[in-house]
C-alpha cells in the first residue's frame, strides 16, 4: 500500500527494495498471540522495554502500530507515538484493552538482545 506513506509517494525508489525484502521474508510463519488470549495472566513473560507489534486484521498489511512495554502499577502498557495526541505517550489504557479493537488481531513481541 505505498500510495498511503506520504514517503513512499515522494521517494517511489524505495519501493523495489521494500518489495524485495518483503519477498524475502513473505512465506516465513511467525507465531504471534491472538487479543482472545491477551489477560494479565497471559503477558507476564513480557518484559519492560520489549517491542510489541499490535498485528493488523488488513489483507497486505502486517504491523498495524507498535510501542514499547511499560508496567505501570503492575500493568502493561505500551509507550508510543500517539495518532490523537501527536506525541509520544504512555497509554492510559492496559494494552488488554488498547488490543480489543476490530482491525487488531493480536500482538507479537520482539525483544532485543544486549
């Protein structure tokens, strides 16, 4: 969908190298938790600072938005660049609730390694 990146549209050169590394990689299963089995319980392996990917319900369109765990009074949230607010923030809502939306299907988790 480059038409819908304001970048893509003025550096259209880009676009052979997306599709390239996105034919590299398509094909390739990755497990990811569905927002059906997303509970304090069920995120308690999820570490501060780890990247969660909430996953995209579009046709062509994995990564629909993504932040940084944080934990705040035992519950995780996630630190990112807010579409409303136009800033960076950290969710008031516990990402239970921030995932149960129609067009997510649920999370996968990156972790980088130090």
């Amino acid at each position: 969908h480059p038409y819908k990146y304001p970048f893509l549209i003025k550096h259209r050169d880009s676009i052979s190298n997306i599709s390239k590394t996105e034919k590299k990689y398509s094909g390739i299963t990755v497990k990811y938790l569905p927002k059906s089995a997303i509970n304090e319980g069920s995120t308690s392996w999820i570490k501060e600072g780890d990247i969660v990917i909430l996953l995209s319900n579009i046709h062509g369109l994995d990564a629909a938005h993504l932040g940084i765990a944080v934990y705040t009074d035992g519950s995780l949230h996630l630190m990112h660049a807010s579409s409303v607010g136009h800033r960076v923030i950290i969710d008031a809502r516990p990402l239970k609730e921030q995932v149960n939306n129609p067009m997510y299907k649920g999370i996968r988790v990156l972790r980088v390694k130090g």
